[in-house]
C-alpha cells in the first residue's frame, strides 16, 4: 500500500555543523561547554541556560557585563542549582520561548529551538557589527534579547534586568 499523504518540500534545517560554524575560539569551547553541561545534567537538548551558564564560565567580556560581582555570583548560584533541583522541572519539556517555530523537523537535533535562535541572532548581530567571527557578547546579547527563554528566567530570578543588561553589552560592542 502506498502512502497517499503528500510531502510537502521544507526549509533546509540548520545543522550542527551550521550552529558551530563562524564562531569564534572561545564562543566555540562555550558551545562545547554547554553540549557537556546537558549530557551531565541529563538533559536531551542544549537550552539557553547551559549556553548562559557556559558563557559566564569561559568569557571575562561576558562577565564584565553583568553589574558587578554579587550580581554575577547570584546568576551562577541559580545556574548551578539547576542539576540539584532548581532546573529539574526543565528536564522533560523542550525549551521553546517562540522565537522559531517549534516544528521538530524545523529544529537542530540536541538543542531547543530557543537555543538556536539564539546562535542565529548572535550570528545576525556579529554580522551587524562586521564581525567575521560570533562572540560571547553577541550570544549573550541574543539571549537576554529573549524575554521568554530560561537564560532570562534565570537572570530574572538573580535580579538581573535583561533589558539593562542588553544596554551594557550594546555599550560595550559599540566600544570595542
């Protein structure tokens, strides 16, 4: 019997190798950081909280921008309580704050599809800039540009406004 559903042709899905593309050196270890942080933590998918979480770790830049050292230290004592009770919740459902459409033929298998937004608008903002490669910043910036992502959740409950927070890193892209 043959299958009379029709295929209808899709948008070629990006990739990992497209994701990890053009990134920079450090931005690049991030990823990596994140992808070990996830397969640690149990979870199926890199989500922006284990990109936020490896961006803190691995770029000073990325922490310069936060206000402060309390400030910082409370948005890592949120990211670290998340394997220990905090970020379980999390574990069985896929992260999807809106920004692309959650199709899972449309998405990049291991990572949730707020996650891949925000690879693509830190690449979108590293070309804005006329930047070759993709920096923490540029991450960083695409993240808290996300109101409905877990990046901003945490930062939310660290009192971190993501608003303010995506000033300074606008400030401090247009200053080099």
């Amino acid at each position: 019997m043959q299958n009379r559903t029709p295929q209808i042709p899709q948008q070629p899905a990006p990739s990992h190798a497209g994701l990890d593309a053009g990134l920079s050196a450090e931005l690049a270890s991030v990823v990596t950081g994140a992808r070990r942080r996830a397969l640690r933590d149990g979870d199926r998918q890199i989500d922006t909280a284990h990109l936020l979480h490896s961006l803190i770790e691995a770029d000073p830049q990325v922490r310069a921008a936060f206000d402060g050292g309390p400030q910082l230290a409370k948005v890592l004592g949120y990211l670290v309580q998340r394997s220990i009770g905090y970020g379980l919740r999390w574990q069985a459902a896929v992260e999807d704050s809106g920004a692309i459409a959650a199709v899972p033929e449309a998405g990049v298998d291991g990572w949730s599809p707020s996650a891949v937004s925000a690879m693509e608008g830190a690449r979108a903002r590293a070309e804005l800039r006329g930047g070759r490669l993709v920096g923490g910043l540029d991450l960083l910036a695409a993240l808290a540009a996300d109101q409905e992502c877990r990046a901003v959740e945490v930062l939310g409950r660290a009192g971190v406004d993501a608003g303010l927070l995506a000033e300074r890193i606008a400030t401090a892209l247009r200053q080099g």
